[in-house]
C-alpha cells in the first residue's frame, strides 16, 4: 500500500511539474498606433497559432494618440515595443536605454502631401507655407530634413510655419495647412477618399528624399538583454512574428481580415485596412534583421539637426543582432 501510495504521488509531482513546465511564456507587445494592418504581422502569428506554437502567450496592447511606447515599457506595461528609431534613440540619449532587437519594416511609409493649388511643386517651394506635423516624438524625421534644406521652422520669413497636426488630414482638406503629414498606408488615402484625387496632390516620399528614418522596430529594455530567459522568449517572439509578417504578405487580404476581426473599436472598414495592407508588404518587403547602413543613416539624418540636432551623439548599444541570431 504504501509503495502505491508513494507511487500515486510521484506521478501526480510529475504531472504538476510537467504542468508548470509547459505553461507558455507571458509577452506584451505595446503597439505604436491603434489596430490596424500596420501591425498586421503581429496579429496573424497570434491568430495562426505562430506564437502559441512557441510556447508563448502574446497580449497585443494598442497604442493611440495618448499612447507613449517608451513611457509604457519603462513603466512596466510591455515587455517589447514597437516605436520609430528616431523616438527610441531619443529617449535613450533621455535616458531610457531602448535596444532595437529586430526591424521587420524595412523601408519608409512616410511622406509630405501637399495641395498642388499651393504652387508646391518641389521642396524649395516649401518657404512660408504652413506645414502640418506629427509630434510625440514622430516630429524627428521632419525637422532633420528642414535642417538639411536649410529652412527655418519658426515660421520667420523664409521659414515655414508648423502646424502641430493631429491624427488626422482635416489641415490640408479645410486650407489650414498646404501640406501634411501622411504615411503611405494611411492618410494619403484619407485624403483621396475624402475628395481630393491623386491629380490635385504632390507627394514628397522621406525615402526618396534622402532623410528616411527607420519605422516600426521592436525595442527592448537594455537591461533585460543580460537575462538569457529573456532572449531566449524574445527569439521566440521574434521569430513567431517574422512568420507572421510572411504570412501576411503572401494572404495580403485574409491577413487585412484578422486585422479586422481584431479590431474591438469598430472603426475600421475592409477597404481601408485592405488598401493599407497591400501598402505596408511593400514596405515590409526584406525587413527582419537590422541593416547597420539603414541604422547608421537613420543616426547621420538625426545628427544633422544643425544646432538643435535630434540626438547630439551617435549612440552605442542602442541595437544587437543577439535575439536575431537565437532566433535563426
């Protein structure tokens, strides 16, 4: 009886163990924005089982115009953030020791749009207009590129005028502004679905102006790349992810779809996230591990600020290949 008894509960000890082993890891990814495609990537690894098949359970936070992803993580909300270099570089030099662990947006979305009524035809047409802009740390790209051309941004002769913008287009539609802030996958098609065709807007690509910064990275305390539990559940996260973003780009549209089924607030229609979708695997394309040249491209237009430069030194240790390289 008792050799029973004593084997009963060696199995039952077994079974709590192997229990407790098998529990899937916690991760909270704070989005930059709300739901939408732009995260899509996310959103299919946890809805395809990506995640779950790597032993991890994924709380997906979205983000909003109150929304701050480095506030966020170093308070404790998120585990891994999505944020734009610019802003992460700027809170490490801040203070706030952001590692970039995986780039999966490759290239720029973002953009100027201007009323072709206004007289813009190229960036020298810039000098006293009105230009709408994106802050909360998304202002970064835009004022390095007016330090490049030289334009003031006090709005004194010469200069332009900035117009804090909000998320939306309203500036550019009611003339209170010549241009905007838009990305490609978003805004620029607010402004055509609310009246105005492509044919009446110029367009002004960060890309194809030479001042791109990195979008859409994924960011990590520096700290807690010294604990090899947490690589290992970041590689895990990470790689999860990249699937997710492949997925994504081979089922533009069925991806859209979870992206909408995701969606609690209602707000998204299918055309819209469908269109964005097809607009964000362009810019997805061959993104994954960081490209030390587009980091260093990022750092020398944030440099160039002149005498208010976005960050005054480049940075060190403000990204690692570590998670990238356990993950593949």
């Amino acid at each position: 009886m008792k050799v029973r008894m004593s084997s009963v509960f060696l199995a039952l000890g077994l079974a709590l163990l192997s229990g407790a082993s098998s529990a899937a890891d916690k991760v909270t990814l704070q989005l930059k924005w709300v739901t939408q495609a732009q995260f899509a990537g996310y959103f299919v690894a946890k809805d395809k089982g990506f995640y779950a098949a790597e032993n991890l359970d994924v709380t997906l936070k979205p983000g909003g115009p109150d929304v701050a992803p480095p506030q966020v993580i170093a308070g404790g909300g998120a585990d891994v953030i999505i944020d734009w270099m610019p802003a992460a570089l700027a809170s490490r030099e801040k203070g706030l020791p952001l590692v970039n662990i995986a780039q999966p947006f490759k290239r720029s979305g973002m953009m100027l749009t201007c009323r072709k009524d206004s007289g813009i035809k190229s960036p020298s047409d810039f000098s006293n207009k009105t230009l709408g802009v994106w802050f909360y740390g998304n202002e970064y790209p835009f004022l390095s590129w007016m330090s490049k051309l030289g334009i003031a941004t006090d709005g004194s002769s010469g200069g332009v005028t900035v117009l804090k913008q909000g998320f939306n287009v309203d500036p550019i539609l009611q003339k209170q502004a010549e241009c905007v802030s838009t990305m490609t996958y978003n805004e620029y098609w607010q402004i055509i679905d609310a009246g105005l065709g492509a044919d009446e807007l110029v367009t002004f690509k960060y890309e194809d102006q030479g001042v791109a910064t990195l979008e859409d990275g994924l960011y990590v305390l520096e700290k807690n790349l010294a604990d090899a539990a947490f690589v290992d559940k970041m590689a895990r996260f990470v790689r999860a992810s990249m699937k997710g973003w492949d997925w994504a780009r081979n089922n533009s549209d069925a991806a859209a779809d979870i992206v909408l089924e995701n969606d609690e607030t209602g707000a998204q229609t299918e055309k819209h996230q469908r269109r964005m979708m097809g607009e964000i695997n362009k810019l997805t394309a061959n993104g994954g591990k960081l490209d030390a040249d587009d980091y260093e491209r990022t750092v020398a237009t944030l440099m160039s600020g002149g005498s208010d430069p976005v960050i005054s030194q480049a940075p060190t240790g403000a990204w690692t290949h570590k998670v990238w390289d356990a993950a593949f």
